[in-house]
C-alpha cells in the first residue's frame, strides 16, 4: 500500500476557530493499480498547541484499516505544517 496525493481538499465552514473540516480525495496504490476513495478529516488545535486529527474513509477499502489510517494522519500533519491545505 502506498498513498500518492490527497486531492481535491476543500475546507468546510465551522464555527469553532480551533477546528478546522476538510474533504477530499486520496489516491491509493494497492497490488500495483490505484484506486480513490473520498475522505474526510478534522484537525483540532487542542489548549496545549497539540494537534489532534480525526480522519475517516467514505467507501471501503480492501487493506488493514489501522496502518492506512495512521499514514493518512501522517501525511495531513506533513500537508498541514507546510501550509497546503486549504485557508
């Protein structure tokens, strides 16, 4: 398993400035094909700077949950502290 991009992020409106909604698409290549699932994601900026990331997939995917959850969370913390996502 290997995820190539999130694309298409678009940030969702809320309320609460220490929360930021995001969906998008990421593209994941799995036994040599690539396949997209839609996703959606919140980071969280807790009291203590800390943040936090909630992530979901919309559609299933064919792969081990906990390990492809833990590299998307990896790779919007990476997105995040170099300033591509969407303001």
């Amino acid at each position: 398993m290997k995820i190539l991009q999130i694309k298409n992020i678009v940030r969702k409106d809320v309320p609460l400035y220490y929360r930021r909604h995001f969906s998008g698409v990421v593209i994941l290549e799995l036994l040599n094909q690539k396949i997209d699932r839609r996703i959606d994601f919140m980071i969280e900026t807790k009291a203590t700077g800390f943040k936090e990331i909630s992530l979901s997939l919309a559609e299933p995917v064919d792969y081990p949950l906990t390990p492809l959850i833990r590299e998307l969370k990896t790779l919007v913390m990476q997105m995040d502290d170099k300033g591509d996502l969407p303001g």
